[in-house]
C-alpha cells in the first residue's frame, strides 16, 4: 500500500504540475480579495467610501518583506503553504456563509483583511518553495508556467466568480471559490513533497506572536493604518487634493510604498551602522535576512536596478487603456486584452525563461529589457498616426470609426507589447531569484519582490498629469526616456553571470 501511495505521489508531483497548481493558488487569493471583492461590495451598494477602504487589503503584500525571512526561519516552505491555504478556504467558506447576515459587507471586509495578511504569506511560502525545488535552471525554465497559472487564476477569479455572484448569487461565488481552492489546498497536502528540513519549529514562532508585545504593536499598527486611511477621506486631505491634483491618485498602498522606498535608501546609506546595531544579537535569523540582502558588493546599483526595471513599463501602462477609450475602440478592449495580450504575455514569459535558462541571463537580460522598452516608442508612433481620431472621439457621444488597418496596428502593437513585457517579466524574476542568498531566499525574494513595485504610485502620479498637459504620444515617448537609466545600470549590474550559491 506505501509503494502504491509513493507511485502516486510520484506520477501527481511533477515539476510542472506542482509549479502551476502553486502559483494558481497564488494569483486566487489576490483575486478574490484585491479584485472580486470591490464588485462584491458595490454590487451590495456599500458607499464608495466604504468600497474606498478595500484599498488597506494592499498593504499585506507590500509590506510582506518583513515577516517573509519567518518562512526562512522556522518550518518548512510546505509547512508554510498549506498552513496558509487551509485558512484561506476557511475565509472564502465563513465569507459564503455571511452573505445573508445582516451588515454582511462589515464581516467580509474584515474577513478579508485579515485574509490579505494571510494570501501575502501563502505568497512568500509559495516563492521560497519554488526557489528551494528547483536548481537556477529549472527556475527560469518555469517562469512561464507561473505566469500562465496567476493569470488563470486571476482570469477565473474576476470572470466566473465575479458572474457567478452578479447572476446565482454571492454565497455560490464565494463557496465555489472555497471548493476550487480547497482541491489544490489537498492536492499540496497530500501530494507536494517536503523539500528541506525545518531550522526551528513552527511552535516556535506561534509561542512568540501570541505574546502581550507582539499583539499589542500589531494593534497598533492597525489602529494607525485606518486612522491614515481616514485622514485621506477627511477635508484637510480634500483641501490638499485642490491644491496639488497628483494627490487624487495616490492611495494609502502608494504611500506605503514611497515610504519603503525611503526606509531602504537610508538602510543603504547607513547599513554598515544597522548591520553592528541588529547583529548584536548573533542568533537572529530576522536581522541576519535584512542585513545579508543590503550588505553586498554593488548594493546601490541593485537597489536602482529593481527599482527603476518597470518604471518606463509602469508609465505607458497606466495611458493605455485612456488611450483605447480616448481613440475610440473602447468596444474592442475586451478581445485586445483577453484574445491578444493575455496569450501574448504568456507566451513572452514562458519564451523568455526558456531562452534564460538555455542561453543565460546574461547574455540576454539586455535584449529582452530593450524589446520590452522599444515597444514604448511603437506606441509613440501609433499614437501621433491617430491624434486626429484622439481629437475626435474624446468625449465624442459619436465614435468615429478608425479604420480596420488602424485597429489592427492597435491589435499588433498590444500583443508585441504583452509579449515584450512578457520577456522583461522572465529577466526581473530570474534576476530577482538570482540575488537569494541560500539561506533567506523567502525572505530576500519578499524584498526584492516589494521593491520593484516602489516606483509604480510615481507611474502612476506623473503619467496622467503629463497626459493631460501634452497628450498620449508625449507621455508615451517620455516613458521609454525614463526605462533608459535601468538599461544603462544592467552594463554595471552584478550576479548577471552565473555563479555559485552564495552561503
């Protein structure tokens, strides 16, 4: 009966079975709290003040850097992933039961909340799983499965879920939401191998969070998290946002992000001073995760790098979809983006790992970055071709039609975009994963992973206002300006090349 079982486990845990039903598991959570859970609210009229706080669900995974070096620390990475996974079907399972209580919007939302804390870890743990299973070359070869399965997830989430609540009702969206995900929360249980050996026990750390001090910080974390969100509903904020109008885009999740970018530029500055401070104590595995990712040869440089890869992509991302409304193929949106950008992206992403884990990073980490950067300078280019029906259709209550030649540049010029992206995707998880040190890779891949999401609020502030100013082809052009000083850094970047594991 053992061999049977072993048999079983054998033929069900393949690299890539595993590597999909992971990363789905991933991409779910986030869709169910960060998306589906906005229609939810609104479809049960909740004030848009109300719908305006589901953006504190953000604040788990921006912040998830600073418990990720736990899952370093204590247990298993599969400990770790199915301790998260069962309650988050739990979560999806309570929300189903709460659609017919009274004020169900105030128990989802904190339902939800507390789920965001727990989708963030499921991330780390999933993430760090994968870096330990898999040598750098099996690393890069799956960096497209992941992304085909987030996307599937996500895909699933905001299709079937979300038409299942607006149509059968919300309790079936939310159970059949638990039913999915429970199948992969048992098939990793039972199936998914245990990969290392536990430093600490979990026990450990559970003893450690239900003590008087680390409740109480966490109370007061929170307390300061809702009363912030609350200054930004309040009329000193209002007053603010009329003086400066940048401030109408900028979320709490964004400022939350400026300041980690603050918190790690000074890290930077001062970390041989930080590293004597925290080290003080030699047996901790917490401090040892921060230091060991900042103390290294070229950190600025690295730190730029993350930081600055996405910016120009960030840029023209936030104007393209205005920019579809604005030309007048608004109905055409769902196909472009479900029937050309998503396979597109998919493809870029699993041809992208395949060609690094065949040819190197470093060899093509240049090349991919500047297809994905050039492709800002094709949308230039489609954009000053179709000023004239820009001019036209804004605001237009009549849509001038743009010609079926014009649509299909738009259509071409989508997909080389998804699919470049795609490419640039491969090279900043590959890169990412590189930087790992051996014994923090959860918690250095939760570093580097919230740093590249830092300069996405200043994306986001300037693209529009410049928009407005100058016009689509303006702020196209200037968004592959700014994708230049990461492509200048990758000459200077180390760990491009590859090496042996640093201990």
């Amino acid at each position: 009966m053992e061999n049977g079982n072993a048999t079983l486990k054998k033929k069900f845990n393949k690299d890539y079975i595993w590597a999909f039903s992971t990363y789905f598991t991933e991409g779910f959570p986030y869709a169910i709290i960060r998306s589906v859970s906005s229609v939810f609210f609104r479809d049960m009229k909740a004030p848009l003040s109300f719908i305006g706080l589901t953006s504190l669900f953000g604040i788990p995974w921006t912040l998830k850097f600073l418990w990720g070096p736990w899952a370093d620390e204590y247990g298993t990475k599969k400990r770790w992933l199915t301790g998260m996974q069962a309650p988050l079907v739990v979560m999806m399972l309570l929300a189903a039961l709460f659609i017919p209580l009274h004020n169900n919007v105030y128990w989802v939302y904190g339902l939800f909340f507390i789920g965001a804390f727990i989708a963030a870890t499921n991330d780390i743990a999933i993430d760090g799983y994968y870096m330990e299973a898999l040598d750098k070359d099996g690393q890069s070869k799956f960096i497209g499965l992941r992304t085909m399965a987030y996307r599937a997830a996500w895909m699933l989430g905001t299709g079937v879920i979300v038409t299942i609540g607006t149509t059968v009702g919300w309790s079936a969206a939310f159970f059949a939401s638990a039913l999915v995900f429970g199948l992969f929360y048992l098939y990793h249980l039972f199936f998914l191998n245990d990969i290392e050996s536990p430093k600490k026990p979990f026990s450990l750390l559970v003893s450690k969070l239900i003590k008087g001090k680390t409740i109480a910080l966490l109370g007061i974390i929170l307390i300061a998290a809702v009363a912030i969100q609350y200054f930004f509903q309040s009329p000193l904020y209002t007053k603010m946002v009329e003086k400066a109008s940048f401030f109408k885009k900028m979320e709490f999740a964004h400022w939350i992000g400026f300041l980690l970018l603050l918190a790690m530029v000074l890290v930077a500055v001062f970390r041989n001073r930080l590293k004597d401070l925290l080290l003080q104590n030699p047996d901790s595995q917490y401090s040892k995760a921060f230091i060991s990712f900042m103390d290294r040869d070229k950190i600025g440089i690295i730190l730029a790098f993350i930081m600055l890869l996405r910016f120009g992509e960030w840029t023209l991302a936030n104007m393209v979809s205005p920019f579809i409304v604005d030309v007048g193929i608004k109905v055409h949106y769902g196909w472009l983006s479900a029937g050309v950008g998503l396979p597109a992206s998919i493809i870029g992403a699993i041809f992208g790992g395949w060609m690094i884990s065949r040819y190197s990073l470093k060899k093509l980490a240049f090349p991919f970055i500047f297809a994905q950067n050039i492709t800002n300078i094709i949308y230039m280019l489609l954009a000053m071709k179709l000023s004239a029906f820009v001019l036209l259709n804004t605001g237009a209550k009549e849509i001038t039609s743009i010609g079926t030649l014009n649509l299909v540049l738009v259509a071409c010029t989508h997909g080389f975009d998804q699919f470049a992206g795609g490419l640039g995707s491969a090279v900043l998880t590959t890169y990412l994963m590189r930087i790992c040190k051996k014994d923090f890779k959860a918690g250095h891949y939760a570093i580097g992973s919230a740093l590249m999401n830092v300069t996405a609020p200043i994306a986001g502030v300037f693209s529009g206002i410049i928009t407005q100013e100058l016009g689509y082809a303006w702020i196209f052009g200037i968004s592959f300006i700014v994708s230049i000083p990461a492509m200048v850094l990758m000459f200077f970047l180390p760990n491009l090349e590859e090496q042996k594991v640093e201990e």
